[in-house]
C-alpha cells in the first residue's frame, strides 16, 4: 500500500505572486552565479598572467632609502 505522503502525490500549486517570486529568485541567483564565476576567471587569468611576467622579468632589489641623521636638541 503507497503512503499518502509520498512525494508526487500532492504537490502544492503556487499562488501566482509566489511563482513569480520563485521566478526572480532563481533568475537573480542565475545572474549573482554568473558574476562570481566570470569574476574568478578574470582573477585565476590575471594570477597567470602575473606569475608569468615575475617569470620573464628578474626581480629587481629594492633600493635602500636615505636615512637622516639625528637633529641636534
């Protein structure tokens, strides 16, 4: 014998306000989810990018700055 709450059976049917809400939930997720990952690529090819210039280019020592001396009181 099926139990009467197996899923399938009754499935709640949105008021309509509620479906659309659903609607752009899910689309502002879509588009949130698109940012992120579009801004993780940027960030992994300008990571690439970086390490492969300090590849390329030798670091150059910082340069000592002048120190002043002590003011005489």
């Amino acid at each position: 014998m099926k139990s009467m709450l197996e899923p399938g059976i009754f499935k709640p049917t949105p008021s309509r306000g509620e479906a659309k809400s659903d609607a752009t939930t899910r689309l502002a997720r879509e588009i949130m989810s698109g940012e992120a990952n579009a801004r993780i690529a940027k960030t992994e090819r300008l990571r690439a990018a970086r390490l492969a210039q300090e590849v390329a280019e030798p670091a150059v020592p910082p340069v000592a700055k002048k120190t002043r001396g002590k003011r005489a009181k």
